[in-house]
C-alpha cells in the first residue's frame, strides 16, 4: 500500500507538471480499474504475477546500464529511482508466490504475460511522447537514439525471463539479485544516521 501510495504522489506531481499527461494516466486508471472487476481472480493473480517479473527485470537492466541512465541526472530523482528498484527486486516473489499457492491455472499465464508487456508499452510510449512533446524534444534524433536503444536491450532482458517465468519449475528466487542495490541500500542506511548521502553514481 505503501508502495501505491507514493506510486500516486508521484504521478500527480509528473501530470501536474505535463500538459495531457493526465489523459495517459487516466486511460492507464480505466485499464486497470477494468482489468481488475472484470478478468477474474485468477487471471488477475497471473498479470499481477508477470508484472512483477518485468519489473525485477527492469532492475537488472538498470543496473547494467547504470551510467548511461543516471550520469548528469537529478541527483535526487535518480536516488527515489534507484530506491524504487531496489524495492522492487526485494519484493520480487511476493505476487508470484500468491498466484502458484492459489493453484491458478497455469494457461492464463501466457496471455497475462502478453497483456502485462503490451499495456506497459503502449503506456510508456504514450507517457514518454506526451512529455518530449513538453520538452520540445519529440523530433530531437539523440533522444529518440537513447530511448531506441534502452528499448532494445530492455528487451533482450524482458523477454527471455518472462518466458523462463512461464515454466512449471520456475521461481524469481532462483535469479541472482543486483548487487548494486544491496550496497547502495547500505550506504543509504549509513547516511540517515549522519553520513553525507551517497550520489546514484557513486556505485
């Protein structure tokens, strides 16, 4: 809940900021809000389950590429997000060991898997268009070199483990965890009781 809750705060700080980004969240809201009453318990507990997978696979492909997206960024800004992804390998199971002890049907898996990784693109592009346009960035070939970029190794990360996630045997927990956020966390922990903060980058 938590998690949620500052998942909104943030948002509302990003839409109001962003000229038409709240239509993005909006449409994003009726997605999930529809998903939710009307897909089912079970196919609900798979998508929530395949989200979690892209997610932790969203923190290993962050850390590899660690310098190219946070060198020069707010400091601030890249520690919350360096913060998030920590969370979200911490609690990389959690959904997925719900959904196996519910004994779900395995078959909804891979349509949840599809539908999961499909919203989230069609999001993303419509979120990250909407602010380059309020940037004045939409038609600048560097940003649109970056973005095609991380796109594609994100994928070479994704989608190998998502299929890996749709075997009987399989368990997140049988994936090494970053090491990078371990120690980042540490040295975060370290400065709450005095010690300067350390910089994203730092690591």
């Amino acid at each position: 809940m938590q998690h949620q809750h500052h998942h909104r705060d943030f948002n509302r700080i990003l839409t109001g900021r962003y000229r038409h980004l709240d239509r993005v969240a909006r449409g994003a809201g009726w997605f999930y809000q529809r998903l939710g009453c009307c897909a089912g318990t079970e196919f609900n507990l798979a998508f929530v389950s395949a989200s979690e997978t892209i997610a932790f696979a969203a923190a290993r492909w962050a850390e590899a590429h660690h310098q190219s997206l946070f060198a020069g960024a707010n400091p601030d800004v890249a520690s919350m997000f360096i913060w998030h992804l920590a969370e979200e390998v911490e609690h990389k199971s959690v959904a997925f060991d719900v959904h196996r002890v519910v004994k779900t049907r395995r078959r909804y898996y891979p349509l949840a898997a599809l539908l999961a990784l499909m919203s989230l693109i069609i999001f993303v592009s419509l979120g990250t268009t909407t602010m380059l346009m309020a940037e004045r960035r939409l038609w600048n070939p560097l940003a649109w070199f970056r973005l095609t970029g991380w796109a594609v190794t994100f994928a070479f990360e994704l989608i190998p483990l998502l299929v890996l996630a749709g075997f009987p045997h399989f368990h997140p927990d049988q994936l090494s965890d970053p090491l990078r956020y371990q120690l980042w966390l540490r040295q975060y922990d370290t400065a709450e009781v005095g010690i300067d903060q350390p910089h994203p980058t730092d690591l």
